[in-house]
C-alpha cells in the first residue's frame, strides 16, 4: 500500500474531534486510508441501497447498531442523518466515534455547517502526490509519463492504463455526482463545457467566454464552475490582492486537480501527442501548481498560494503568501535556462522590493543566486517550504 502523507492529520483530527469528515474526489483512496487508520471499526457503505434505505428510514436506529462508531462512507448520499448524528455525538465525550466520508464537497459542508460545527474535524484527500509516489518508488522518470498518468491510484495501484481510466473516470464522475449534486438534464452540453475548460487550464477564467462557446448563460457557467469545484475536479488559483500602484487582474486562474483528465479531455493520447501540443506548458504549469497545493493541503493546512497579473500583462505564476514575506514563483517547461525566464521576477522584484523568488524548470541546474533568486529542477518542490 501507497503510504499517505495525510495520513498524519487524520489521526490527530481523530484525537481532538468526535467525528472525522474527509472529504475529496472520487477515487483518491478516501476509503483504503480511513480502513487502515481504522481497522477496528465496522466499515458502512452508504453506496449500498439497503444500507442507505435503512439509514433514511430509522437513522436513530441505524446509529445505534454502532454503539462504538462507525466509518460511514459516501455518507453525502445520507444527508438527512447529520442531524440525528449531532445527537449522538452530543451524547458522547469519545473522540474519533466516526469517521465520515464523500466525494462532494458542497454537500458534507453544508450540512456540517449547519449541524455538526464544532464537533467534526475536517480534512481533503487529494491524488498522490509526487512525494507519495517518489517514496513508493512509483514515480515515472519521465515528465511527459507524468503528466499523461497523472496521479490518481488506480493507475498506480491497480495498474490502469490511463487511457482506459479517465474515460471511465469522466463518465461515471458526470452520470453520478453531477446528476445528484444538480439535475443537469443536458449531460452532452455539460461534457463539452466540461473539454472546453480543459484548453483553458491555467490560464484566466473568463465566464462570458465560455458562455458563449458552451452556448448557456453566465449564471449557468457559474453554477457548474461550482459543481467542479465541489468535487475536487478543478481548483481556482485567486488572484493576490497586491498591485505595487498598478492595476491587477481580478479573475482567478482556472487548473484542473489532475493532468492526465487534462490531456484526455484535450484528445492527448501519447507521449509524442503531448510534446507537441501548443498547451504543454499549461499542463506542466497546472501539474507543477497542484503540487503545490498537494504540500498545503496533506499537513491540513489552508492554501496559501495565489497568482498575480497586472493589466500591462506582467505575471507571476504563483505567490507563496507567509504572511510577513510574499515570495514570488514561476514555472517553466524549458530545460534550459535564459533571460526571459527572470523577466517576470525582475518587474516583481524592482517594483515589490522584495529579494526573495524561485524558479521551478525541468532542467538540473540548481542555482542560489546573489540577487535572491532560487533556481531548480521542478521536482525539488518536495523540499519547499510553503
């Protein structure tokens, strides 16, 4: 087994909460995680139709066959049980009783906030990261076999080419959860919307844009940009609110949680498919930018990560906020190093005063500058301090 980072957070959630939620895509591995951390409690999928029709009908009754907890998974499909588990949890002072699971968001949210605040630990399980797999020694030498494989466990663990999975993968995610999240009655028109954010990953979202090609109205975009949100399908990088006496762009940048779903939505199939693709860099910057998130988001730890743009077309790909120090990074699918790569953190640099900057390229220089900067191979991120 894949040993997971967030594996450390879940067993102290467990320790300080009554209840444990963990919530994040489908197939992340949410369920061999908390199966593992807790072998000694009866494992309910609330998948299984009779298990939830109990659930539904008696739930006072359905909690009280697990007198000493339960692991509860997919438990979004339940939401009417939250408020009789409130009760139960009230009527307890044993920590880590149950242990909750969804791959929706938006749904275990809602109700926790309106039940269960105060009581329940939450935490997000995203695919591997390259610190899981480097461990596992599964990690592909290749950045190109990266971004194709992408990181979700089935293709590691159960050996699924990618090719086969994410078809799988987008059809099952779309007649499933989007359908239970909101009735979308026009599933081929949410599919193409769907691809059409895809030659659009990392890059700024322009809601009025996709509208128009999607043929729907803004609201409606805004509504299932909420939808991708919710279920850990794409995350949008906010931009930072620092504008230096220039005028900043306010729009968040659009990246998909995982690459290989990027290069099947966009027809990528193969390796020499994707070296030549006019988007390669997008999909190298989106991959390099979850990482990022990855590291935050194992340690439980809120993002801390933002882009920023001004109106002249200056950019940086992403700035680490730690609070007293803003420290700016840019993403490079190049090997090799030139003047153009620094043009960015130059302008940041004079305009911001601040000396400190990284640059993540696929080549092996690393290089500790007098001026401040840090250069080095994308993959030493595992070392980074966010």
């Amino acid at each position: 087994m894949i040993q997971r980072i967030a594996k450390t957070r879940l067993v102290e959630l467990a320790g300080r909460f009554k209840a444990v939620a963990i919530t994040g895509a489908r197939q992340t591995g949410k369920t061999t995680l908390v199966k593992q951390v807790f072998k000694n409690k009866p494992y309910v999928s609330l998948e299984n139709p009779d298990t939830r029709n109990f659930a539904l009908d008696d739930p006072r009754g359905f909690l009280a066959s697990y007198p000493k907890g339960a692991v509860l998974d997919e438990v979004q499909r339940t939401p009417e049980l939250f408020s009789y588990l409130q009760e139960v949890l009230d009527n307890s002072k044993e920590k880590g009783l149950f242990i909750l699971t969804g791959s929706n968001n938006f749904l275990l949210q809602q109700k926790i906030s309106q039940t269960l605040a105060g009581r329940i630990g939450i935490m997000h399980l995203l695919p591997f990261s390259m610190a899981e797999l480097k461990k596992a020694r599964l990690l592909p030498e290749s950045d190109d076999v990266l971004m194709l494989n992408g990181f979700y466990p089935p293709v590691y663990d159960q050996q699924i080419p990618p090719q086969d999975w994410c078809p799988n993968y987008i059809h099952t995610y779309i007649e499933k959860d989007v359908r239970q999240i909101k009735n979308i009655t026009d599933l081929i028109t949410f599919e193409r919307f769907v691809k059409l954010l895809a030659g659009r990953s990392a890059q700024e979202l322009n809601y009025s844009s996709i509208a128009v090609e999607t043929g729907v109205d803004v609201k409606t975009i805004q509504s299932w940009i909420g939808i991708l949100e919710s279920s850990f399908i794409i995350h949008l990088l906010k931009p930072h609110h620092k504008n230096f006496n220039k005028t900043i762009v306010k729009r968040p940048k659009l990246y998909f949680y995982d690459s290989a779903l990027v290069c099947y939505l966009l027809g990528i199939r193969n390796i020499t498919q994707l070296q030549t693709h006019p988007l390669r860099g997008h999909i190298f910057e989106g991959m390099v930018v979850t990482e990022l998130i990855k590291k935050r988001t194992n340690l439980g730890l809120d993002s801390n990560l933002y882009y920023w743009r001004d109106k002249t077309g200056h950019e940086i790909d992403v700035i680490i906020d730690q609070g007293d120090i803003l420290i700016p990074l840019e993403i490079k699918s190049g090997m090799t190093l030139n003047n153009d790569f620094f043009k960015n953190i130059n302008y940041w640099q004079e305009h911001s005063g601040s000396s400190k900057s990284i640059l993540l390229y696929t080549g092996h220089q690393t290089q500790h500058r007098s001026d401040g900067k840090k250069i080095m191979n994308w993959r030493e991120l595992i070392n980074l301090d966010l």
